[in-house]
C-alpha cells in the first residue's frame, strides 16, 4: 500500500522555521548582503557556524547513531524555505544536501564516509560535490556519468569547500580542498559563488567503486534537486510578500496602486502559482523523506514547476516595484538572480520534463 503523501508542515517543523528565519532577520539582512557582494567573499562570517552548527541545520539528514539530528528532508526543506527567502549565501544545498546524501548512500558499512559524514553533520567541514552545478541527477549524468576528467567548471560554493568529492573512473573520492586548484568565476547569482575545480589525476581517500560511486552521485543530485524546490518555494513566496506589501503602501492618483485591477489580476496569478509550488515542493520533500519509489518523478515534477515560478515571482518583484526596484539598492535583483541561476541547476527545467516524459514512457511527439 502506498503511503499518501503529506504537505503539510509539523510542529517541528514550525519551531525549525522560526529559529533559522529570526537567525537570518539577525545575521544577514538584505543591506548585509548587499554589502557583501561588494566584496570578494559573499558569505556572512559566522552564519554558517551558528545555522549549521548551534542550531544544528548541518546534521538534518544524518542519523544520529553517525553524528546527526536524526530528521528527514522535510525539515531541511524548511531550512532551504528560508533561506531562499533571504537569498543567503550558504553553501548549505551544496554541503548539507548533495554531499551528505551522496555519503549517505555509502556510510552503510562504516569507513571514511561515515566520519566524514559525522564532521560535516558537526559544521566542522563543509563538503561539495565536483560536478558542475548544471548537472541533472538523471541518467546519463553528465561529464561520462559523472567522472572527473581535468578541472571541473561551474562547481557551486567550491570556495567555502574543506573537502571535495570527486567521481573518478574507479571510484569515488575524497580529495582535501588544499590539494586541488579552485579557480573562483564570476557568476550571475554574486550569492552563490561558482569556481573551476582542478582536483588532480591523483591523491584523496577513496571512498567507493564506480557502481557505488554512481549511485551515490545520483542520489545526492536528486535530493539537491528535490530540495532545491523549497528554496525556490522561499524564494517565490518573499517576492510576492514584498510586491503585495510596496503596492499597499505606493500610492497613485491617491489611491494604493495595488488596487488597480490590472495589478490585482497579476498578483492573484501569482498567488495561484506559489501555491502550486508549495504542493509540488512538499511532494518532492516527503517523497525523498520516505523513501517513496516516485521520488525521481515528483522531484522532476517539483523542479519542472518551482524553476519557473520563482523567475516569474521575481520577475514581478522587480516590475511591480517600478523604477526602485531597477536599483542596486533594492535587493530585488538579488531574488531574480538567484532565480536565474536557480533555473538551471541541477537541471533545467527541460531537462526534468524529458525525465518525466521517460518516468512515464510518454515521448514527445515527433
């Protein structure tokens, strides 16, 4: 019997939300991040500790008995509702999402990626995984099924990285951050920053073979992709919060222009279409917290409709606060690239629409 699928948010849950969104109102306001982006490095200094480590965001997904919290997808998906929603620099998809659940699948038996797994669980290291950002978790993976030949473009948070993991043709390893050349690119998202990685033809811990290895990248891709919905959730959900409250307060021709029917009709779309987001991200959430054999599908599903829904909600964030929403000043342009850059990671959203097209043996029409 399959179990139905749950959308709703816990108590747990709530308290999580509220902890991380009054850490992020604290640490990194949208003036923090404007500020920071100015500079070479856009992550807040000590955030990570206190998100990862003091509130223990870091551990979600690892069992306790390897170091972890013991929870599931759904509560890190909150974790990645708020932090879309303040557009954070975190390299928390990256290292606590698509690199603990590519160990995951290996810490079985015990050996390097278990410890490995119980220091990124404590904060002490942050992991990323050497694919380029791109990279859909549907087969066939890209670059050969995910192995590393020479440097690696479009590594996302590759600069906060203590450690990579990195597809070789024998397996899977773990290669220390100072052993490899990461050279930073300039990317649209100035949030999330991306980096050549050159992890050397040698030299790491090897921590699986190549079928294990392959399946390991596979999973940790479609939980990084099923995840990133919710961040696209957050991030869609603050951009009409902010448009719906600035056309209250701006006025024209003495009146608010929100109450304009054209603006009415506009962001009532966009209402129906975050609401849409939401079911489709929660779906993607429970179906990897459960384990559900239609994970891959409802996690295509999720990706095929939040990618687009984000870039239209700030799409309408920037065009609905008129000429300031133009402005460096505003942080509007912070949600739209994130947006952006959202859309194409792991996977476009032509690319997820192909997986379900195939998930459900229905080609395109030719």
């Amino acid at each position: 019997m399959t179990a139905q699928t749950d959308l709703l948010y816990s108590e747990t849950e709530d308290d999580l939300r509220a902890a991380v969104r009054a850490l992020l109102a604290d640490r990194a306001g949208h003036q923090v991040l404007l500020d920071r982006i100015e500079t070479d490095d856009p992550y807040v200094p000590g955030l990570w500790k206190s998100l990862a480590g003091d509130i223990g965001a870091a551990g979600l997904l690892v069992p306790e008995e390897l170091g972890g919290q013991g929870a599931s997808h759904r509560e890190a998906a909150v974790v990645l509702e708020e932090l879309g929603r303040a557009v954070t620099p975190l390299p928390y998809l990256t290292s606590a999402v698509v690199a603990t659940e590519t160990l995951l699948a290996l810490a079985g038996e015990g050996g390097p990626a278990a410890g490995l797994l119980a220091e990124l669980a404590s904060s002490e290291r942050v992991a990323v995984l050497a694919v380029p950002f791109s990279t859909a978790p549907h087969p066939p993976l890209a670059g050969g099924g995910g192995v590393a030949e020479g440097p690696v473009r479009g590594v996302a948070d590759a600069v906060a990285a203590d450690v990579f993991l990195v597809a070789r043709p024998d397996g899977l390893y773990a290669v220390p951050a100072a052993d490899a050349v990461v050279t930073p690119l300039t990317p649209l998202d100035l949030t999330r920053p991306l980096a050549v990685v050159d992890p050397g033809g040698a030299g790491g811990t090897r921590l699986a073979d190549g079928d294990a290895a392959r399946a390991a990248v596979r999973r940790g891709l479609l939980a990084g992709a099923g995840l990133l919905a919710s961040e696209q959730l957050g991030l869609a959900e603050r951009c009409l919060e902010e448009t719906v409250g600035y056309t209250r307060e701006r006025h024209q021709f003495n009146r608010p222009v929100g109450s304009f029917q054209a603006l009415k009709h506009r962001m009532a779309q966009l209402w129906l279409d975050v609401v849409g987001a939401r079911a489709a991200a929660r779906a993607a959430a429970d179906a990897l917290a459960t384990g559900s054999p239609d994970a891959p599908l409802t996690v295509a599903v999720a990706q095929a409709y939040c990618s687009k829904v984000a870039v239209r909600a700030a799409e309408e964030c920037v065009q609905l606060h008129g000429g300031i929403g133009m402005t460096w000043e505003h942080p509007a342009h912070l949600a739209l690239k994130r947006a952006k850059s959202d859309q194409i990671a792991l996977g476009s959203a032509g690319r997820h629409q192909d997986a379900i097209a195939a998930l459900m043996d229905l080609p395109a029409p030719r």
